[in-house]
C-alpha cells in the first residue's frame, strides 16, 4: 500500500507559499485595503484555475462552492481582517494555531475518524511552539474581545471549511475544487470590500508585482497542493503541517528584512517542528479509508 507520508513536502509547499505573504504583503502591497487585498488575491487564481479545470460546478457543487468559498476564503479573509484590526499579529497568530486541533475534532465529528493520541499532542504541541514562538511580554494586555472573537471564528470556520473539502473532495478532481471555492470566497468578499472600503485601491508596477505572487503562486498554487494533500493524509496531518505558516514568516522577516532571530522565535520554531514530526510519525494503525467510502468518509 502506498505510505501517504510522501505527500507531506506536498502539503508543506501550502503554508510555506502563505507564509511569505507576510512580508510580500509588508512591502509591495496597499496597507489600507485588506478586503479589496482578499479580492484580488482570491479572484485572479480562481479564474486561472477555472480555465485550466475547464469544468463548472454542476448540480450540488454550486451549493457547496459557495459554502466551502465562504469558509474557507471570504468569510475567513473578512474575519482575519478584523482580528488584524484588533489584535496585536502574535495573538491572532496563536489563536490560528489551534486550527490543527479543531481539524481533529471536526474530522472526528464530521467525518468519524477518530485521532490518534499523538497526533493530538503534536496539535497541543504545535500550539505551545506558536505561542513560544510569537508571543512577547505585554502582547496580551488589553485584549479587544471583538478581535478574539474574530479570530476564534475564523480559525474555526477554515477548519470546518477543510474538514468538509476533505469529506466532499472525493466526487471531484483537487483543480477545479480548489477553483470553485477561490472564485466563490471572492465572490463572498467583493460586496464587503466595496462597503468598507469603497472602490479598489490604486495599483503601481510594485504592488501589481505582489498580487500577482500572492495570487498566483500563494494562492493559486498553494491552495492546490493544499487540498491534493488533504486527500492523501486527512486533515489531522495536514492540519499539523499548516504550522509551518508562522514559521516561515519569522524566518523571512529575519533573511529578507535583516530582522533578528531571538532565542524564544528559535525555540518556538524546535518546538512547531517537534509537534509536526510527532504528528506525521508513523505508528500501529488501521489501514486508511478508501476516499469515497459510503458512512462516515464521502
């Protein structure tokens, strides 16, 4: 039987590729329009991706699009903006990181496929690592509940969003999926982005430069091999792989933007990758569920 651990550089290539976007987004693109940012980062990948899929949705997918594109893609790039507004980035941050862990429970609930022991301390790991990681003396004073509140909802709608991928991926190919939840999200977020923030921001060659990275190689690209990996190793693995999201931004805030690496970012960022090897170790198991099964898995 084929060992689905190969499929893990394929997952991390996903939060790797978002990753950068935080010093991308840092240096190349307009501060003051997050949602109109979501808009056109979502928009372009998704038709590029329809176009090579050369497939529509066709009778539920239309429904499902556009529930899997609003968790995954508008609702969460509005909620994140809130948080954004609201929280110091560290804080928001560590509250995403417990996305793996909610994965888990959902994949149990949604799904059936109950967690194995070690995959759920390397998602309470993991977290430790983040916080480890992110978070500095005073990050927590005065906390504004709005923003946990959004934060908290966005990291539970995108893990609801991947678990149910996950559990509809098998009727339809990994490309036009991942197409139809891009445009849908977009879709979703356009009416926001126009009520808050009016008409789209002005673009010059450096910021048409960072769209087009984020669109089509942090996005585009990264959403693909997203969800072809959560079809191979199931949204507990993927979940704890996504930790190597904040990871790679203080790795590149500290190569491209001469920012220092302190001692409690180097252990933080042993502990992520501790949680993650402990999470994608092998062990005794049952033999995976076949993708389309009837009863729990789609």
């Amino acid at each position: 039987m084929e060992d689905n651990r190969r499929w893990l550089p394929v997952a991390a290539i996903a939060p790797i590729l978002w990753g950068s976007t935080y010093y991308v987004t840092r240096h190349a693109l307009p501060a003051d329009s997050p949602l109109w940012g979501g808009v056109l980062r979502a928009l372009p990948a998704g038709l590029v991706l329809l176009v090579l899929a050369r497939r529509l949705p066709r009778g539920s997918w239309w429904w499902r699009s556009l529930v899997l594109g609003t968790l995954t893609v508008g609702a969460f790039f509005a909620l994140v903006y809130v948080a954004a507004q609201a929280l110091p980035s560290s804080i928001a941050s560590t509250v995403m990181a417990l996305g793996p862990v909610v994965m888990m429970l959902a994949a149990w609930v949604l799904l059936g496929r109950r967690p194995l022991l070690r995959a759920v301390l390397g998602g309470v790991l993991g977290v430790l690592g983040v916080a480890v990681m992110l978070l500095g003396g005073g990050d927590g004073a005065g906390l504004d509940p709005r923003g946990i509140a959004a934060s908290v909802a966005a990291m539970l709608m995108s893990s609801i969003g991947y678990v149910l991928a996950n559990r509809w991926q098998g009727e339809v190919e990994v490309l036009p999926l991942t197409a139809w939840q891009l445009v849908a999200g977009a879709l979703v977020l356009l009416p926001v982005a126009v009520a808050v923030e009016g008409a789209p921001p002005a673009l010059d060659g450096t910021a048409l430069l960072g769209f087009a990275y984020v669109s089509l190689v942090a996005t585009a690209v990264a959403n693909v091999a997203w969800f072809a990996a959560l079809r191979h190793l199931g949204p507990s693995t993927v979940g704890l792989v996504g930790l190597l999201n904040p990871v790679t931004g203080v790795l590149l805030g500290t190569v491209l933007a001469a920012e220092v690496l302190t001692w409690r970012q180097t252990l933080g960022i042993a502990v992520v990758l501790g949680a993650m090897a402990l999470g994608a170790s092998r062990g005794r198991r049952r033999a995976p569920e076949a993708v389309g099964a009837v009863g729990p898995l789609r």
